[in-house]
C-alpha cells in the first residue's frame, strides 16, 4: 500500500506512498535508509495500519540489496533501509521483505557514494516513482489520485 498510494492520509501527509520521501540516511559500506513519509528527516513515519506493527519473520538474512524494516523492537512503521552490503549484525533485529533486482544492484554504489559517515547525505536522493510489481516483474503504475484502478 505505501508503494501504491492506495491509502488517504492524515494533517501531516495527503497520501500513505514512498513517492517523493527522501532517503535522509546513508552510511557508505551499511545501507540507505527512507521512508520517513511524514517528516522526511527520520524522526517519523507512518503505518497504514492504526498503529505501529509487530515484527513478522526474521527467515531472510541480510544481504546486499535486501530491503528491511528499520525500527525499534516491534514498533514498524513505513521506515526502511537498503543493504550495501551483507550485514549480519541486523539478522534478528530487522525484518528483511524485499530484494533490489539483480539487475538494478549495480545503482547501489552510486548511491553509497553520496553518503556519508554520519549517515547526512550529501545531495538528496528521493524515490521518485514506486508501485508494484505485477506477476511479469514489471511494475504497475500506481494512480496520481492516490487510488487504484
């Protein structure tokens, strides 16, 4: 749903979607961090449930590309983090529920160029566009109105 833009949001956000929230951490050789659709800084988020949720499954390990929940115990809301590289240290703590495509890993290490070591980017990196993948691995455009069709 955060993905498609399928949910209404609240005073601070007109919808629930990644589209247009910054990456506002990167940490050359760890990862990237965005998804603070509510503040764009880290200090928020937003669940599309009424509240923050339970980690689900820790069967994923850390790998480079993998796409994890970045949180606090039991606490996710829309907040993520993008792999550099293996990192072991966050098996059990973070939830893995995505992998970058094979073919799009090669982009990572620009990214990982524009970070920093106290994680402040150096230019600003935003999610311009997100959907969802359909069965053929292509994305389905999601609706400007913050609907679906």
């Amino acid at each position: 749903m955060l993905c498609t833009g399928e949910r209404k949001g609240n005073a601070k956000v007109r919808a629930l979607w990644y589209k247009q929230s910054p990456f506002h951490r990167i940490i050359p050789g760890f990862m990237m961090q965005g998804g603070d659709i509510t503040h764009g800084n880290g200090a928020g988020g937003a669940s599309v449930f009424t509240r923050s949720f339970e980690d689900e499954s820790f069967l994923y390990k850390h790998q480079v590309g993998s796409v994890s929940m970045a949180h606090q115990h039991n606490s996710n809301k829309s907040q993520f983090f993008i792999s550099f590289v293996p990192a072991s240290w966050c098996d059990g703590k973070h939830v893995v529920f995505g992998q970058v495509l094979a073919e799009d890993l090669m982009h990572l290490s620009a990214f990982e160029a524009v970070g920093s070591p106290s994680g402040l980017p150096l230019v600003r990196v935003v999610v311009t566009d997100c959907g969802q993948l359909s069965g053929d691995g292509y994305m389905a455009p999601a609706a400007p109105s913050g609907k679906t069709s």
